[in-house]
C-alpha cells in the first residue's frame, strides 16, 4: 500500500525537531583531526528511526524509509551542499525549486507567508521528487538538482525489516532496472542505491544476509554505465519489548566495501569530480578538511555546534 501526499507530509513532520537540533558539522572533522573517511551521525538516524519504530509503524506506511531519506538529506548537507538543492529539504515544502525559495525570501513577509502557504496547500510543493528515465518516470528518495545542472545527484533507498529471502530478488530486479533507468538519461549524474535492513536477518536468515551483500556489490558499475555509482548497506535494530524502543545501527557484519562511509565519500566525491571548481564551493573546502559554515549559516553557530 503506497503513501498519500498527507501521509508523507506528516512523517516528515515528525522529524524536524530531531534533524533541527542536529549536529550540522563537517563530516570530514572527527574530534578535530580531518579525516579522510566520511563520518556519518549515525546518532542521528537512531533518533530519527526511533520514531516509526515506537509509533509501530516500522512496516507500514513507509515512514521508516523516510527516515532514512531525511538522513542521507541531512548528510549531503553536513558535506556542504545547499540545503535549498537537496530534497527532501529540512522543512515543508520538502520539493521545490530553489528559484522559487529565493523568491519568498525576498518577498514582504505577509506575502511571503500567504504564497507559502499556498504552495503547500497546492501541488506546486511536494513531497515527493518524480524524476524522468530514459524509459519511465521514477520517484527518487533523495535529490541534488537544480534548473541549470539538471539533476545532480539521485539516490534511492530501501527499508527491510521482515521477510528478508521472499522479498529480496524483486529488490534486487528493481534497484538494477531503476539504475539502467536514471543513468541512460544522466550519465554523469551521482546515482546510489542504499540499503537497510534490520539485523535479525543475521540470525534468521543468514544466507540472506550473504545474498544481501552479494547483491549490494553487483549493484554497482563495472564499468559499463549501467549499475550504480555507489552502494551501501546498513543494519539497524531495537528490542521488540522495550516500551520505548531505540533503534542502533549495527556495524560489524557490514563489510568495509559496501558500508555507509564509502557510500556517502562516493556520492559526494562523484558530484565534485564533474562539476566545475567554482560550484559547490562549501562541499570542496569541507572535503578538503576545512571548517567552513554551511551555506545560509553563521560561522559562529557552527563552531558552536562542534564545541558543545
């Protein structure tokens, strides 16, 4: 059963208040030495996760993938990417062309509010982030794109908690032909596919886990332009009988490969590699070691968040 506009827009909802108090440093800065390993908060995405799971709804109505979405969202712009570009955005409207952010903050504020308010009420903002293939439309979880780039980076996600071995080949068969898909029409585009599923799998099915892994690698580009740039898989977990649940990623069974770091170092690294040294200028000094604020921030708050 798919997920309504409202539904969506409610479950994103619910993770504001997390992602808003969230650490928004340098990924590259792990306790003041750079780094060259992408470091994830994956403190973040605990909390963020923890909320589907203790409202029981962890397999149903898609609000768990979301919470991953809204993470890997928040990752790209710890890496310094614009926020305004990266969908889905940190507050409503979750799905808009930045031109016409630009514009409302140039607006008087009771105009700016009533057309905000519009655009929410209307389709013009959305949730959800359609995206043209060379053969059909796709809806992609996570975006990096503007009208003069084009779509930059494109992610797509997939949440298992249960029933690991039936469902996988058809994840499987999905995730290769939506790569095929995206890639035809933008080769040069950072395309991932992230997965995550929770670590019962290790015990319960464990020759799924291998085909997990398994798959997750042969998911990736050869060479021939028709897999993923990158790929990544995440197990996370909770106990079933706490009364407030809280989920933990867990890491050692990941290989190295095809863990979250390497994911996140690629996709950022595939963005700067094709684009010319004058954009993305936050992302290339923040990858290169340097604290920089965010784009729209203030140097002093973001040596703040880092101290405290």
């Amino acid at each position: 059963m798919g997920t309504g506009p409202v539904e969506k827009t409610l479950a994103f909802a619910e993770f504001d208040a997390t992602l808003m108090s969230a650490v928004k440093e340098s990924p590259w800065i792990c306790q003041g030495a750079v780094t060259e390993e992408f470091n994830p908060s994956f403190d973040v995405l605990e909390r963020l996760l923890s909320i589907p799971v203790r409202s029981k709804a962890a397999t149903r109505s898609g609000r768990f993938a979301q919470g991953v979405d809204a993470w890997l969202a928040h990752e790209l712009r710890r890496a310094g990417f614009d926020a305004d570009l990266v969908w889905p955005r940190a507050e409503a409207p979750r799905v808009l062309s930045s031109d016409i952010l630009e514009l409302l903050r140039k607006l008087p504020e009771r105009l700016s509010d009533e057309l905000h308010d519009a655009i929410l009420a209307g389709k013009a903002g959305s949730t959800d982030a359609r995206i043209l293939g060379r053969a059909y439309m796709k809806q992609t979880d996570v975006v990096m794109s503007h009208w003069s780039t084009g779509p930059e980076l494109l992610l797509s996600t997939k949440a298992m908690t249960s029933s690991f071995g039936k469902n996988l080949s058809n994840r499987y068969e999905e995730a290769y032909g939506d790569a095929a898909n995206l890639r035809a029409r933008y080769p040069l585009a950072a395309v991932g596919f992230y997965f995550v599923q929770r670590a019962t799998i290790l015990e319960t099915e464990p020759a799924a886990f291998r085909r997990t892994v398994d798959m997750i690698r042969k998911l990736r580009d050869f060479g021939d332009g028709f897999g993923y740039t990158a790929t990544g898989l995440l197990l996370v977990d909770w106990d079933d009988s706490a009364e407030q649940p809280e989920v933990k990623a867990v890491h050692n069974p990941v290989p190295e490969d095809i863990g979250t770091a390497q994911f996140l170092n690629a996709m950022v690294d595939s963005v700067l590699k094709v684009t010319p040294i004058d954009l993305h200028e936050s992302a290339r000094a923040r990858r290169a070691g340097e604290v920089v604020p965010l784009p729209g921030h203030d140097l002093v708050d973001e040596l703040q968040e880092a101290l405290f």
